[in-house]
C-alpha cells in the first residue's frame, strides 16, 4: 500500500504564528536551518474548481459524518455523527416526518460509543499539502488505531478527489497561505526529540515507533499515527503545533505543554526524522472451514444482518424513512435496493446495472455477498480488491467465526428455518 494513502483527517496545522483576525505574520528562520516562503495566491485552484467540490461534497453527503466550512448540517434522520451523540447524551430522538421515536437513546448510545468520533473539517486551511489530501480521498486507508470505524471508500475519481481537496483546503482563504518551512534533519535534534516524547507521554495517544496504549477518553480516539505526519504536513506548522495548538484550532483537545520553541523544533525532529521500521503488515483472518451443523436465516441474521448490516441495507421503515445508502441510496452510490432486514429482503436480491441480480451470483467463485464480507477482511489487512467494495463500508469486518456462519448457510442453500 502506498504510504501516501495511510492517513485521515485529524488535528490540523495552519503556517506562521496569527493574530486573532487569523493574518498571517511573518517568521524568522532559526538556527536550525529552515527556509520559510509562502504560497502565491495564484497556486490556488480556479473559483470553479472550488465550486465543483462544493457539489461534490454534498453529493458524497461529506456532513453526514464531518463539520464542514459552508456546508449546513443534514437533518437528523442522515446525520450520522449527529444521531450518535444524540444517542450517547441518553436523549430521545424523535423523527416525527417517520412517526418513529427512540425512548431508551442510552441504550443504543452504549452500542455505538465506538462510531462517535470523527474530525472537524471546518478548521482545515491552510493546513494540509494538497496532494496527501486528494491521494487520500481518492484510495483512504485508516490512520487512526484507537477508532473502529474509517473512512470509506467511495465512489470518488482521482479529478473528484481533487476538486473536494481544493474546496476544503481552499473554500475559507484566498488562496494558499501555507508555507515552505523545511527543517534539516538534525541528529541531536533528533535525539532530544525523542527524550521529550517520552517526558511528555506523548504516546498515551498516539501510535509512532510503538502502538499507543488505550486513550484516556473518548476524543483521544481521534489521536493519529504519527508515523504518517511526514506526508500531510508542513514542518513550520508541525512546529507551531506542537508549540501552540490553541493558536491553530483554539477548541483542540491536544495540550499545550509550555514548550519552547527549540523544544518544539527538537519534538517536531523527531516526528519527522527518527527512523522507523516498516510498518507491519496485518494478516487477514483465515477462511475457517464450513460448519458441520444446520445453519438458520435467525441465527445468521442474529449475528450478523441485524448487528452489522441492517442500519444501512435496510426497509426505509426502519432506518428512518430512507433505507440506508445500501438500499436507497446515499455518499454518492445509486440505491442498490439491497434490503437485509429480512428473510424476503435478503433473498430478493439487488440492484446491478438496473436489473435485479441475486446478491449470491458468483463473483470469481464466491457469492457476492461472502466476497464483499471477505474483502472488508482484506481491507483492513491493507489489500484491495478494485472490482468489489469491502463491507461493512468503512466499520469493522466482521470476524472469522460470523463470515464462515455465513458461508455455511449459503452452502447449504440459505433455508429460512
């Protein structure tokens, strides 16, 4: 895998120290040997580009799970991140439009604590390179290991990544004010670095040379692997970041510990020189052999419809009116009318090419279904299969035992009973 596309959305940088009207003042270069030069205004992209992306990012629905600048929340029915807190707070949800009322919210809050989290993207110019936020949209890939869920792969084209790349880093700014600030690798700098790394406990949240241990609440989840900070930033704003994170994002939860700016120079050496061994790679679960025993539609859809699949293939009755973007429609796909909410649903099939298909047709000779499961499997070991999208779309796969569950009741011809 490409070590440009290990990366998402998190706690963002800007260029040179500001004021409180967000202009930029000038720095200094220091000892350390950097060069700092800011991005005429004529390297951002053309007003209609802009534009596009701005189309775009309601047509992949972006706010269903992010807070974008100028772009209004959905209402609560498709605000996924939305409903979740909602849930967590123990507050009823009513969707009055669909005569449905959620009265026990706590309950369902504590199954989907783990699904709350997502980066605020109102804050993101100009933080990010350009070129890792578009590769990123366009082939993402998890970054942050406290969270089960990632970013999904939609249906985006390298010139639709970019388009929703220049309206995000570009939408709030005239033009790109992020600068050149490059530091020189310095092996004392290095070495200091990685002393106040582990003064500081910096791994209490974030992954880098060792996996970080359990965060201590629940927005600590958002923590990235810094192993990847050398292709999303900037070294001046990595500086300033580590320095002053208020000064960037004011809300932030990252602490500022009273560094001084040769101590945040020194960490920021660290982050971006330190050698590191390759990542390793993760194994997929094996394909467990089919059981022996009879299998029932109950006891699969148990296990794994109704737990995994049924919140977005599912009767427009029960996701609130609009059936989930696996049925109806939604980020950008066309409805598949894939319904797994029930015995008739699962095995009426789906939406292919405008014709009505078995959801079991053979797929390089394994049924779509089991292939699509299996390939959320190969996705979060780093392998992807361009012809079939891993499901669950962007959440956890499901494990060993539940995919051969399913594959013995497909085998043995999906009987109801």
């Amino acid at each position: 895998m490409k070590l440009r596309q290990l990366t998402a959305f998190l706690f963002l940088f800007g260029c040179a120290p500001c004021d409180s009207t967000g202009e930029v003042e000038p720095v200094e270069p220091s000892s350390a040997g950097a060069v700092l030069s800011l991005l005429p205004a004529e390297n951002a992209p053309a007003a209609s580009e802009v534009e596009r992306g701005r189309a775009l990012i309601t047509r992949y629905e972006c706010n269903r799970c992010h807070q974008i600048a100028n772009v209004e929340p959905p209402p609560l029915e498709r605000n996924c991140m939305g409903c979740h807190r909602a849930a967590i707070d123990g507050e009823p949800i009513e969707f009055a439009e669909f005569g449905i009322e959620i009265e026990n919210a706590s309950e369902a809050g504590a199954r989907i604590d783990h699904l709350l989290a997502t980066p605020n993207l109102v804050q993101m110019a100009p933080r990010f390179r350009f070129e890792w936020l578009r590769d990123f949209l366009a082939e993402p890939a998890d970054l942050r290991p406290h969270l089960s869920a990632s970013m999904p792969r939609l249906g985006l084209t390298e010139s639709d990544a970019a388009a929703i790349a220049s309206a995000l880093l570009f939408d709030s700014v005239q033009g790109d004010r992020g600068d050149r600030f490059e530091l020189r690798r310095d092996a004392a700098g290095i070495a200091s670095g990685e002393a106040l790394f582990e003064q500081y406990r910096c791994g209490r949240c974030h992954a880098f040379a060792e996996p970080a241990s359990e965060p201590e609440n629940r927005l600590a989840r958002l923590a990235p692997d810094l192993r990847w900070t050398r292709e999303r930033y900037r070294h001046g704003t990595l500086i300033r970041w580590i320095q002053r994170p208020e000064s960037i994002v004011p809300n932030t939860q990252m602490p500022n510990h009273g560094l001084t700016e040769e101590q945040s120079r020194q960490l920021a050496q660290y982050i971006l020189f330190a050698e590191l061994s390759p990542p390793v790679a993760a194994e997929p679960p094996p394909l467990l052999e089919l059981l022996e025993r009879p299998v029932s539609y109950s006891e699969v859809s148990e296990a794994v419809f109704s737990d995994t699949c049924r919140h977005c293939h599912s009767d427009p009755a029960f996701a609130f009116g609009e059936g989930g973007p696996g049925n109806t429609g939604g980020f950008g796909f066309e409805p598949r009318r894939l319904d797994l909410s029930s015995y008739e649903g699962v095995q009426s099939g789906l939406l292919i090419d405008g014709r009505r298909a078995s959801a079991f047709r053979d797929v390089d000779g394994m049924p779509l279904l089991i292939r699509a499961l299996r390939a959320r499997q190969l996705e979060e070991a780093g392998q992807f299969d361009p012809n079939v999208r891993g499901m669950p779309l962007g959440h956890p796969a499901v494990n060993a035992e539940r995919l051969q569950l399913v594959r013995t009741w497909v085998a043995q011809g999906r009987p109801r009973e």
